[in-house]
C-alpha cells in the first residue's frame, strides 16, 4: 500500500489545528503548520511502519 504523506501531512496539520484551537480560537493554518513540523517527523515514522507492516502481511499472505 503506497502512503500519501502530503495528503497525511494536511492531516496531521489538521488536527493539530484542532488541539490549537482547544486554547486560541483564531489559531491559523499557518501557526498549526508550525506546531505540526516539530511533532511530524514521529508521525510519519509511526505511518511508514504501519504501511511497512501491512505490507509484510500481505506479502506473507500472498505466499501462503
């Protein structure tokens, strides 16, 4: 399964707009970019396995 990671990016962006918003209602697109760069890199890791493992698993069933 091939990962989109700049459709997840925007995802993640989101939602950490979302967490922003819980304290400052007019928190931007802008500012959730920012706090989501520190916090992506351990996301992405966290999604390149998951696509590592389902991959993995389909190949070992494909075998079998």
């Amino acid at each position: 399964m091939l990962v989109n990671y700049r459709k997840e990016w925007f995802n993640h962006v989101a939602k950490e707009r979302r967490r922003l918003q819980r304290k400052d209602k007019n928190a931007t697109h802008r500012q959730a970019m920012a706090a989501a760069s520190v916090t992506w890199p351990k996301q992405k890791a966290k999604l390149q396995r998951k696509a590592a493992r389902e991959a993995k698993k389909s190949q070992r069933a494909a075998s079998s």
